[in-house]
C-alpha cells in the first residue's frame, strides 16, 4: 500500500506503484496503468482530502485495484456524449472500458470512500 500527499505529480508515482505490483496479473498491463491513474486523478481533484490510499490485489481469478479517499461523496461519470474540446470528464467512461467493474462503498472504519476497478481471469 502506498499512502501520498493528493497532488497531480503524484499520479505517476501511484500508478507505478500499482504496476509494479501487479507485473505477474493475466490482465493488460496498460489497462493497469490506465485505471490507476484515472482512479488516483479523479480522487486527487475531485476528493476534499489530503490523503489518499492506492492498494492493489489479487483472490481466486479476481484482480483488483483501489483508491481510497476520505471525501464520501460517490464519483459521478460526466454525461455522454462528451464535446471533444472538453479538458476533462472521461476518466471513469475509461476505467469502465478498460476494466470488467468498477464500484464505490463507503469506508464506515476510516471513513471516506474506496472506488475500486476489478478484473475477473479463470
């Protein structure tokens, strides 16, 4: 697990963490990469928080990464179609491309949020 300070620079360190981790995962390492850093941006601009937690793992064919935050606000996808001159909003249209779910529970422990992207390999 890696804990880090919510600021854009970040993304790379968390979705190099994430990737390090899940090298030997039967899922594309670029959707890897792709959901880690979709899920760790919206959580750094969308989160009213200063930390947030990125964790990775794996059971029984279901491979899984999460992005933890203490806001509890659920993220909302934009609505499509998006305009193509707009900066922004397609981060969780591409996790749901890219993985085979995606969800939100509210952490009651910590508080906050886990929004996670999972992949099921048999």
């Amino acid at each position: 697990m890696i804990v880090f300070r919510p600021e854009l620079e970040k993304v790379r360190i968390a979705r190099d963490h994430v990737a390090e981790i899940t090298t030997d995962w039967p899922v594309n390492e670029y959707f890897i990469r792709l959901v880690a850093s979709e899920l760790v941006t919206n959580a750094v601009r969308h989160a009213a928080t200063e930390v947030i937690r990125v964790h990775a793992c794996a059971g029984e064919g279901v491979y899984v990464i999460e992005v933890w935050d203490a806001d509890r606000r659920p993220p909302v996808p934009a609505a499509q179609p998006l305009c193509p001159e707009s900066p922004g909003g397609r981060g969780l249209w591409i996790v749901t491309d890219c993985a085979d779910r995606w969800g939100v529970r509210h952490d009651d422990d910590d508080g906050g949020k886990v929004v996670y992207a999972q992949w099921t390999r048999h």
